[in-house]
C-alpha cells in the first residue's frame, strides 16, 4: 500500500468499528461470521512471523503493514471474547497496561532500582504473579504453544532468572560436546530410535542454551541459516538449468563444488549490500 493510500484519520475506534461490521450477523462477512478462537489461532501466529521476517529484513513499510495484520487479530480475539461476555478490547487494553505499571515502579512509582536487579525483579513480579494465581511452578508461564527452539530458550531464560544456569560459557560448550558424544553413541548402536530422538533433542536444547549464553536468540540464528540455504540453493538450481542439467543427475562431488561456489557468490552479494 502506497503512503497517498493510507487514511491517516483512521484509529483503533474505526478498527473496533470495522471489526463489529464483519461479524455483524445482518450483513456481515460470511468468513468472519464463521470464526472461532481456534480456527484464527494459526493465522495469528503466521502474522507474528510475518512481522518478525519484516524486522529481519528492515522493511519498515512491511512492518508497518504486518503489525496492522497483527493489531487486527488482537481486535478478532476480543471481538469473539466480548460477544461471548468474557472480555472486550478495553479489558485487554486495561489489563496490559495495569501489568506495566505494576512491574516498572521505578518508572511509574518514583522506586530507585538498581539496573543490575531490574531484569530479576521483573522476573520476581512475574513469578509472584503466576504463584498467586496457580501455585505452579515459574516454567509453567512459559507457552507450550509456540515452536520449540522459542520454548527451550525461554524456559532456560526463567530457569536462569532464579539462578539455575552456568556461570560462564565454557561448561555450556562442554555440555554440548557430551551431548554429541551420546548421540553419536546412540547412532552407532543402531538399536532404538526413541533414544535417539531423545538425543537428539537434548542436543538441540544445549544448542539452543549455547545461544542464550552467547546474546544470540536461536530463532533469529536458525532463521538466517534458512535464508542462507535457500539463496545457495536456488543458485545451484539457475546454475544447473542454465547448462540443461537436472540435479538429480549431478554427481556430489558435482554439487558440492557450485555449492561452494554458491556460498561464495551469495556471501559476495551480501558484503556489497
């Protein structure tokens, strides 16, 4: 959408406004009229990723768009909430910013906080709340409804905020040597696939735990060695077509020299950008 077409005038009553509109039972949209918690949940998480994948690549006018993608499934979720009388978008709202305040005194109450202890007194509130309400266990705010490699560094980052965690990075990577170690045991045996499937996610964790360790989040990590991948590939592949060449027909050595040369040419093109 060019910036002449965008109705500046607009603001969160005209979104709510149009959000009612569609599911308006007389004349409303026969799509929106069909929704439910469930059926939009995946596509909420696909605009999360859409407005992460438009930070990665700093396009500030997918951005913009994408987190508009992303406010309106926020408004779809309170519109099915208030129409079944559990919560509106105020409550939502009400409830965001009452958290805010309460878990930054030092901004919002006058409190003098050491910066050193504000990350562990965030973490303290957090937990206070969650054990006030439930009674369960720090790890259990943390969603078991997102990808793994998120969940696993999140649920480090909370095992950490109360000290439970490595105070430096060598027995991390020793951690993950062993891990390797075990499952290439496991490998070698030949003889229970479960084992090595659990191996194998233990190896994940403690890479993942590497990550935290080093101030790299795994997902933006993992995310750039995908981009990376599917750039060296679709070289490969305009390589082979412009010498009539199936891949499949290519030896490995073959394959492993363009992509070699792929991994040159895209890190060229990279450096130069």
């Amino acid at each position: 959408m060019s910036e002449k077409n965008i109705n500046t005038n607009s603001n969160v009553t005209d979104l709510l406004h149009i959000m009612r509109q569609l599911r308006d039972p007389d004349g409303g949209c026969a799509w929106d009229l069909q929704q439910r918690f469930e059926t939009i949940a995946p596509y909420t998480i696909e605009e999360a990723y859409e407005v992460a994948e438009a930070i990665q690549q700093s396009d500030m006018s997918a951005l913009r768009e994408e987190l508009g993608d992303l406010l309106f499934q926020v408004v779809f979720h309170s519109r099915l909430a208030e129409e079944q009388g559990a919560f509106s978008f105020d409550d939502v709202v009400a409830a965001i910013c009452d958290k805010l305040t309460r878990r930054h005194p030092h901004v919002f109450a006058g409190e003098v906080i050491d910066e050193s202890d504000l990350a562990k007194r965030w973490e303290g509130q957090k937990r206070e709340e969650k054990m006030a309400a439930d009674g369960v266990s720090i790890l259990e705010t943390v969603s078991p409804h997102q990808p793994a490699i998120n969940q696993a560094y999140k649920l480090q980052k909370k095992a950490s905020s109360v000290g439970f965690d490595w105070p430096s990075i060598e027995p991390v990577i020793e951690k993950l040597d062993e891990e390797i170690a075990e499952i290439k045991l496991e490998i070698g045996q030949q003889n229970n696939q479960l084992r090595i499937e659990e191996e194998l996610g233990d190896v994940l964790f403690s890479c993942v735990n590497l990550a935290r360790h080093l101030n790299i989040n795994p997902e933006w990590s993992l995310r750039g060695a995908n981009k990376r991948f599917f750039e060296r590939f679709a070289y490969i592949e305009k390589q082979l077509a412009a010498r009539g060449v199936k891949m499949e027909d290519c030896s490995l050595d073959t394959l492993d020299e363009l992509w070699t040369e792929a991994k040159n040419k895209v890190e060229d093109r990279r450096e130069r950008t």
